[in-house]
C-alpha cells in the first residue's frame, strides 16, 4: 500500500508584499502528478493548509480543486487535519460533500469521522475518537490512522481532558494515543498516526521553527516526545516544521515532509518534497523523499559591488532575493533603480554602510541642545559617513509636521 505524506501547503501565503498563489498553483499539480504517477492509495496532508484562518477566494480555490483531483473522483482517500494556522471550523466546514468526492477533513483533536462508503470505491470501516480504518477495494487487509490536529490549550482542555497545567500535553497524548492504538491497531493492518505538533526526540537539539512560522506553544506544555507514540504505529505523518527531517526516538519513522515551497528566507536552498511510503501490515515499512521542482528559489545574497549584484540578478530570473548590499558610502537611488530594473522578484534591500572614517577615535560629541533638524544630519554624518541630501531632510521635515489623524 502507498501513501503519500505532505503538509504545509500555507495557500494563501505571501513573502512580504509577493504573492506566491501561482507558484503553489504549479506545485500542487506537481504534487498531483506524483500521486497518479505513482499510483498512490492514500494521500495525507499534515495541517497548515492555508496560511490564515480566513484564506483569499483563491487560495480556498485553488484547495478544492487541487484535493478534487488528488482525490481521483473518490477513488483515493484524502485524509487533511487541521494545523496551527487553520481554522479549525473552517477545514471541518465542507465535510458532507467532501465525503462525496473521497476528501475526509478533520478539525479539531479526537474528533470522530462519520462512516462512510464512497461509490465504486473505499469504506470507513471503523470510527472513534481520533481514529478512523480505511478498507480499500484492491487490498484485503484495512489501513488505521490515529489522527491529532494542532490543538491549542483551549481546545486541548475541551477535547483531550487536559487537567491543570501541570499536567502536559506529552502524558495527555500518550495516553490517548495508547489507549485507541491497543484497541484498534493489530497486526493484520497499516497503523499510522498523522498529526500537526512540535514533536521532539527525547534528550534531542531543538528543532528550528521557519521564520514567520506562528511558534507552537500550548500553555506549559509545549514538548511532545516521540517516544509517546505507540509501539504499533509503523509510521507517523507530521506537520508543522518546514524543513524534510525524521527525528527518530521511535522503533518507526517518524517524519516531518516539508513544506512545497520555500516560504521564508530561512528555508532558502532547503531541498522541498513530499514523502512516498509503502507500508504492509506487520513489517517496517519503506519511505523516500521525492524532491519537487516547481517554485521560485530562494536567496540570501551579499555583494559590496553593484556590478556584481546586477550581473547574478539578471543570471538568476527566477528566484526571490533578500539582496545585502554591503559599502563604504550611502547607496544611491540611481543604484537601486540599477538593481530593481534587474529582476523583478527583489523581496528586500538592505544596505550595509562601513564608514572608514568615522572610528571610535573620531566619534565627536553630540550638542543635544540643536534643532532636531541638526541632529538629525549629526546622526546620519555619524551613521552613514555623508551628510543626508536634500530629499531625505524633506522627508524628515513632513515626518515631523504631519498631524497624527484621530478617530472622532
């Protein structure tokens, strides 16, 4: 049996001010692509399905025709929680005519799956509280998969019983996990357990969180150890870190896939993918990463001369910047109009300025007695090695003149 693990689509997402729909719009064919090409059985998508909880029309879009088509007009099961970034009411929302089409959403922690039968295709089997089984026509033997969406400290005391907070969500989760694993997860079929959390190997380094990713904190209870999933549990699905990992602490693989595409500088020249593993009942299973290709790069770049950044700008098209650019002096409009007029995905600029002059033996004493305006043009002499031309002190002249606006 095959099934495809990814997570973190984050549809909807920009990079400051950049859109990246059609970027996500190519990745998920991409991703699509793979599933039919390798005649996939089960998809699961581990949460962070979009980057808010109230996603554009288009990012919503794009999600139902995307899971359409993994979903193979129902013949596929698609199986999507809900991350830290989703709504959970949201994903739950669409959840009567999903089952049409084969999707299977799921919103909030031990939430219990309604049975179901899709026409000319699969079955839930079983239901409980955080579980579902999967029977598969061409397979005689079921697939389990015990379930966990993110799950903030509101709703962990709604739904898992959290008492007090010195009881951690690590032994909380543990016992759910054990409990519904020793009562539905035998030998004579696939156990997997998928779920959106920061999961850790016990007395292992910290993981690092993408830059701008919303950080996973649940009340005084943040670490889950993989050591807590169950000894049934062949291999568990995970989402929430960007970056392709298997964290180990467990007998099986335990996976974060990666997101699709690159969404802060931080994950720049970060190998993206998603995950194929093929599993049997009572055996280890088999996984490989399956690079994807689609999206723009990512990259942190420095230079200190303009010509040699104009020169990588225009070698690189299709990629998105964060450009440092490192000199002795101010840099001039004429030289951001050089390197803007060069590629059109420049995300940030930043100017590094090394004055030669101004050492610790020539830093002079400041007046605070001036006009702002003076201390102003001795702030910047001493900061950027030059006196600020006359646009910028128009600048800092309506700056200062501007009336804050109050509401009435």
């Amino acid at each position: 049996m095959k099934i495809l693990h990814t997570a973190d689509w984050h549809l909807g997402k920009k990079l400051d001010y950049f859109s990246r729909l059609d970027e996500q719009r190519d990745v998920l064919n991409e991703i699509t692509d793979i599933a039919n090409r390798e005649d996939v059985d089960v998809v699961v998508i581990a949460g962070d399905i979009f980057d808010t909880f109230n996603p554009p029309v288009e990012a919503v879009e794009l999600l139902y025709k995307t899971l359409r088509c993994l979903s193979n007009n129902g013949q596929r099961p698609v199986i999507v929680i809900a991350g830290n970034h989703d709504s959970a009411d949201r994903i739950d929302a669409p959840d009567i005519l999903a089952r049409e089409c084969g999707i299977i959403f799921i919103g909030y922690p031990k939430a219990q799956v309604t049975a179901f039968e899709v026409q000319h295709g699969y079955a839930i089997s079983k239901t409980d509280e955080g579980f579902i089984e999967l029977l598969l026509p061409r397979y005689d033997y079921p697939i389990r998969f015990i379930h966990t969406p993110f799950a903030n400290e509101l709703r962990l005391r709604q739904f898992l019983g959290l008492d007090g907070k010195e009881q951690k969500l690590n032994e909380v989760l543990h016992q759910h996990w054990q409990t519904v694993a020793d009562k539905h997860c035998d030998k004579r079929g696939v156990n997997m357990l998928t779920a959106h959390l920061y999961m850790l190997k016990r007395g292992g380094q910290l993981l690092e969180e993408p830059e701008g990713e919303k950080p996973i904190k649940v009340g005084h209870a943040d670490l889950i150890y993989s050591d807590g999933i169950p000894p049934q549990i062949q291999y568990t699905a995970l989402g929430h870190l960007h970056r392709f990992q298997e964290i180990g602490g467990h007998g099986s693989p335990v996976v974060y896939s990666s997101s699709p595409l690159a969404y802060s500088f931080s994950e720049a020249g970060q190998e993206k993918g998603v995950v194929l593993v093929e599993a049997v009942p009572g055996q280890s299973v088999r996984y490989n990463k399956i690079p994807l290709q689609s999206g723009r790069r990512l990259h942190r770049k420095r230079f200190m001369d303009i010509d040699e950044a104009v020169i990588w700008l225009q070698a690189n098209p299709y990629t998105l910047v964060e450009l440092t650019l490192i000199s002795n002096t101010f840099v001039s409009s004429g030289a951001l109009k050089r390197i803007h007029e060069a590629h059109d995905g420049i995300i940030h600029v930043i100017p590094v300025v090394k004055s030669e002059e101004m050492t610790e033996d020539k830093v002079q004493s400041i007046n605070l007695d001036q006009e702002v305006d003076a201390l102003f043009k001795d702030y910047f002499q001493y900061r950027f090695g030059q006196e600020p031309n006359a646009e910028i002190m128009q600048l800092l002249n309506e700056v200062m003149n501007s009336e804050t606006e109050t509401e009435e």
